[in-house]
C-alpha cells in the first residue's frame, strides 16, 4: 500500500473522468508508458516508483514469485 502523510494527503488529488482511463491500463514489463508514478501489480499488489523517461516498465526482481508483473498506474505523477 502507498503511504503518505496526513499533510501530503490533501496535496493529492482525484482524477477526472477523462484522465481516469489511463489508471485502467495494464502493462507488462518491457511495454512502454507515457506516465511517471507509482505502479502496482494487479497479480501479486508490488509497488514500483517509475519515471515515463526510464523506459520501458521493469520485471519483478529475479526473487519475486510473481514472474510476469501487470503493471497498472496507481499514483500518477502529473508535475
Ligand atoms: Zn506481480
């Protein structure tokens, strides 16, 4: 689960309807993304900081059980 402080909390905002669909794309490691955030896999719930300029998205570490991620965007980073 993503943290914050109760002071960050209200610096985050909801998505609009028309941003809402990038949130509902998966991804598997290797595909690429034009959004930085957070990420989670909706198979085994791993959270990954990616950057849209460090494509594309990563595997699991090689320790990980969950061989093939679906990275879904969790946290967008807009700024
Ligand atoms: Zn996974």
């Amino acid at each position: 689960m993503a943290l914050t402080t109760q002071a960050n909390k209200n610096s985050i905002g909801i998505a609009s309807t028309e941003t809402t669909a990038v949130f509902n794309t998966t991804y598997k490691a290797g595909s690429h993304s034009s959004h930085s955030g957070i990420y989670k896999c909706s198979k085994c719930g791993r959270e990954i900081a990616f950057n849209k300029d460090d494509n594309p998205l990563p595997p699991h570490y090689s320790n990980n059980s969950c061989r093939s991620p679906e990275w879904k965007l969790f946290i967008y980073a807009q700024n």
